[in-house]
C-alpha cells in the first residue's frame, strides 16, 4: 500500500469512527466516500505509468496513423498489417504523440496488430481492425483497460 493511501485510510477511518458517534448513518456516508476515495487513489496508480498506443487509418485511406494515447512513453513499436503482410517499426511515441506511415496503395481494411512497451519494458499487445469506410474508434470502448486487461 502506498503511502499516500495509508495517510488516507488512517485520516478517514478517524473522520469516520468520530462520526460514529455523532450518527452512523452519517459514519456510512464517510465510509463510502472514504472507499471510493482509495479505489479512485489506486487506478490512478495503476495507470500513472501506461503507454497506449492506437492504430487508426487515415481519411484517404493511404496511411496508418499511430497515437500514444497513454500517459508514459512507448517504445519498440512494431505495427503488422493482417493479411497485408505489411510490417513496420517504430523508436518510440511520448504520451499525446502521433506518428504516421506511409503505404504503397489504399487499404479497404486491414487488422493492424501493435506491439509496444514501456520504459520498464514490459510489453503490451493490442489490434485494431481498419476499414476505409468505417470511421474512428467504437464509442463505447472503455479508454482504460477494465480489469487489469491489458
């Protein structure tokens, strides 16, 4: 446990048991604001150090555009194109930097396999399907992986 969260716990369990003399009802409520606040203090921590990178193609459909969506810098990217058999390698994408790669000809679609990792070196795996006439990302894609799935 870190140790701002400790410092948290310890404060709000005092807050909480002083109000459990007041009133409990009022007790539960710090409760449940204290809890929320140590879930919110620990997704925080976890993706204070993860690189996200999007693969999207462009409007005229003769570019793959990678993103960094995440908050860390990600290294060694290397984006494959499926069935394509195109492949490609990429230094590094600090956090909000994009890049972009040229193609030879138009893609009508294309599922494009990214492989990176962060400054720990731990790799991460994600793919993304591209179509010339589907646009963006789905809307209710989480930003953050849930759960751990990374």
């Amino acid at each position: 446990m870190d140790r701002n969260q400790k410092i948290v716990l310890v404060a709000g369990g005092l807050i909480t048991l002083v109000l459990l003399f007041i009133d409990y009802f009022v007790a539960l409520i710090a409760l449940v604001c204290l809890l929320t606040l140590l879930m919110s203090i620990h997704i925080m921590g976890e993706t204070a150090d993860f690189p996200l990178v999007t693969a999207d193609l462009s409007e005229d459909a003769r570019r793959i555009i990678l993103t960094n969506t995440g908050t860390a810098v990600a290294n060694n990217i290397h984006l494959a194109l499926v069935p394509l058999n195109i492949e490609f390698d990429h230094p590094s994408l600090g956090p909000d930097e994009r890049s972009s790669l040229e193609l030879e000809s138009m893609v009508s679609e294309a599922k494009a396999v990214v492989t990176y990792e962060n400054a720990g070196g731990e790799r991460f795996q994600r793919s993304y399907m591209l179509a010339a006439l589907r646009a963006g990302h789905d809307p209710t894609e989480p930003f953050f992986p849930i759960f751990g799935k990374r």
